[in-house]
C-alpha cells in the first residue's frame, strides 16, 4: 500500500524516509532521462539503496542544518577494525545504550564535525542559516504543464542578506581534485544537472508560493581543509534547465499515458573511438 501524500503545499518536521516513501516525481528520478525512460521508471518503482557514501552525506546535512536532531539521531561507534571482535561488540554495546539512533564510523564523526564548523564559519554561509527559514521543507505540486504530481525536499529555504527569497541545497564535493575552482564547479553543476535540480525546485516553490527566488548551492570540500562556497546559480543556467525540465516531464507524461519506457535503442548503433583520438594520431610518414 502506497503511503499518503499530504496535500499540495509546503510541509515542515517531515521525516526524510517518509518523504522518500511518497510516490511524485522528483529530480533524482528525473535525471535517469539522461541515460533511458526505462532508467526513470526503475528508479520511480525501485528506488537504489543508500550506500555507505550517502548515509554519510545525510548525516553532514543533518549536522550542518539540524545540529540539535543530529545528537538525537546519531552515535559515535567504536575505535578499531570492525573485522575485529573487540569494536564489533562494542559497536552492539553503544547500539543498546543508544536505541534508534545511527552509528557513525568512529573515524568519520570528527569529519562530520570538522565539516559542520567549516560550513559555520563561512560568513555569508552562517547568515542564510541562522535567519528566518524553514530547514528540510518537503513540497508537493502539480506540475502546470502536465499536471504531474511532483515533490521535492529542499534543505533551506530562507532569505539572503539584501531580502531575495531563496532555495539551497547543500553539496559534498570531491570531483575534479575535491578543490572548490570555479572550473570545477561549473563542471560540475554540468555533469549532475544542478542547474535543471534548481528549475525544479524553484517550479515547485513558485507554484505553492509565487514570488521570484533565487537557487544557491552551498559546497563544502570534503578533505581538509573543507573549504566552502556559496555559489547562485545565474538566470540564464537555470532558464536552460527550466527548457530541459519540461522535455524530461513531457517526456514522462506520455511514458506514464503509453506505459512504454523504452530503453536503449532495438537495433545495433555504430560507435567507434572518441573524436579526439584521430586529432592526436600523426600523420604518416611518407616512403
């Protein structure tokens, strides 16, 4: 039995497995229209496990933006190989005296801390959260176009410091040498569709509440020294991803009327060696 989705509009204090349980579109399930249709529908019908990585990263999010539930929600676990009897009973011991809360990696708990201060000090970064707003606020709506539910959980929404309504998502980074370079960045909002996260985001929001907002990405390195940048994502990234936002939910609309999704092509595709490798082959030699 599918859970209830509450009705459309913004909602606070929802926790993040009941929000994940609501059947809607979302970008994470988007997204897989960069590869196949049949790669959106696996994801709607049988969403990926979380990994190790990112019950990490919810543990950070949780940390730098509810640092109160993250001392109810979260415990330290044991020194030492957990191939090792020692910290393995340990490991149960702590669970016992801690019932319903997470345990972290002993080594990846001052991480998280060092990360935590990392984002605090970050001037600009510490006025969006400490201000009026509303942190881990899931949305429900209808797309205009198709009339498709959607949802989307969007970390913080606030005010920035000269009064713009704004939407931001927090980001781990360690692509590109882990270093927050602004070529790295825009690669980055390239290669994960950050731009079309923020036309969605934004689509929701303004559908529930209209008014012009703004989409930040807050980044913080994930090795030392754990540097930080707010980054706004400009108009015209995000009116491209507003254009590719309404192709994949068009998209999605005729797959859910048809009940076809299809996958990678029927036939057999001719492909070869990228483009690049003849520019770098010499030319030959004559005799």
């Amino acid at each position: 039995m599918k859970p209830k989705i509450p009705d459309v509009g913004l909602h606070e204090g929802i926790p993040a497995p009941e929000y994940h349980a609501w059947h809607a579109a979302h970008f994470s399930a988007l997204k897989e229209f960069r590869f196949t249709p049949l790669h959106v529908y696996q994801y709607l019908t049988d969403p990926p496990e979380s990994t190790p990585a990112m019950a990490l990263g919810t543990a950070l999010h949780t940390a730098v933006l509810e640092p109160d539930l993250f001392d109810a929600l979260y415990v330290r676990g044991a020194a030492g190989a957990l191939n090792r009897k020692g910290p393995r009973e340990e490991n149960e011991r702590i669970k016992l005296e801690n019932p319903g809360k997470e345990l972290i990696r002993y080594d990846d708990w001052p991480k998280i801390m060092r990360m935590q201060e990392a984002v605090w000090k970050h001037p600009a970064a510490r006025e969006l959260l400490s201000g009026a707003g509303i942190f881990e606020a899931s949305a429900v709506w209808h797309d205009d176009a198709t009339g498709i539910l959607c949802k989307a959980r969007v970390d913080r929404i606030g005010m920035t410091g000269d009064g713009w309504p704004c939407a931001i998502d927090l980001k781990t980074f360690g692509d590109r040498g882990g270093r927050l370079t602004p070529r790295a960045i825009e690669g980055a909002i390239y290669d994960y569709h950050y731009h079309i996260q923020g036309a969605h985001y934004l689509s929701g929001l303004n559908t529930i509440a209209p008014c012009e907002r703004r989409f930040l990405l807050l980044f913080i390195e994930k090795e030392p020294p754990h540097g930080c940048r707010l980054v706004e994502i400009d108009l015209g990234s995000l009116e491209l991803g507003r254009r590719q936002l309404r192709r994949w939910m068009r998209l999605l609309k005729q797959c859910q009327d048809s009940g076809e999704w299809p996958g990678w092509s029927t036939g057999f595709d001719t492909m070869g060696v990228p483009s690049f490798a003849f520019k770098d082959e010499p030319e030959d030699e004559e005799g």
